[in-house]
C-alpha cells in the first residue's frame, strides 16, 4: 500500500487507509469497493444509499472539478468510528476547504461515511 503524507495510517483500519489511498488518487470506483454494498454516504448535504449512487456522485464531481486532497490528523471519537481531516483546493466554488471523513465501521466494513465542514 502506498503511503499517504501527513496521514497516521497505523491509527486507521486497514480498509479505511484503502479507501482514502484510492479516494485521494480519485480512484472512486477502486475507493468504492472498500465501501459495504448498502453504505450510506452523507455528502454536501445529501445522502446517497449504496456504492452506485457513491461512485455516480463522485465521479460526477471529479468531471466538475479539478481537486487536490490533502488528508491530515486522525481522531477516534468513538470504537467503531474514525474521523480523518481533509483538506480540498481546487476549482470549485471556494477553492479550498477543510472538510471532517467520519468513517463508521461495521463488522470489519464502512457502513457510513459522512463528510461534512
């Protein structure tokens, strides 16, 4: 597996560290496979039920934009959730926002994302 800068993968699953390699190369059908089939995924302010409809949106943003993510500090609010900071310029609207990926783990699998300011 390929190291990410900044990031502490050691304070990762080894599945969360997978989806964020792939996630920051913009590798999303790779980064959706890391994914539980029936995922829930809460981004900029929508839900989106499966890897389909994940993998359809952030594809769909990456035709948009052009994004740089940076990922940085690693928390662990609670024993199945992890939250890893993350940091996006680009040629959005905005050009560059820190945003939190809260990752909630179910039986060795991302059963949530949610990706909020």
């Amino acid at each position: 597996m390929t190291t990410i800068p900044n990031l502490d993968q050691a304070a990762l699953p080894d599945v969360v560290a997978r989806y964020l390699e792939a996630h920051v190369a913009q590798e999303f059908a790779t980064a959706v496979t890391y994914l539980a089939e029936d995922v829930t995924v809460l981004d900029d302010g929508h839900t989106l039920e499966g890897r389909a409809a994940t993998l359809e949106v952030f594809e769909e943003s990456a035709r948009q934009f052009d994004v740089v993510t940076t990922l940085g500090a690693v928390t662990r609010p609670a024993d199945d959730v992890w939250e890893v900071a993350t940091h996006l310029s680009g040629n959005f609207p905005g050009g560059e926002v820190d945003l939190r990926m809260i990752f909630t783990m179910v039986d060795d699998s991302i059963r949530r994302l949610e990706i909020t300011v």
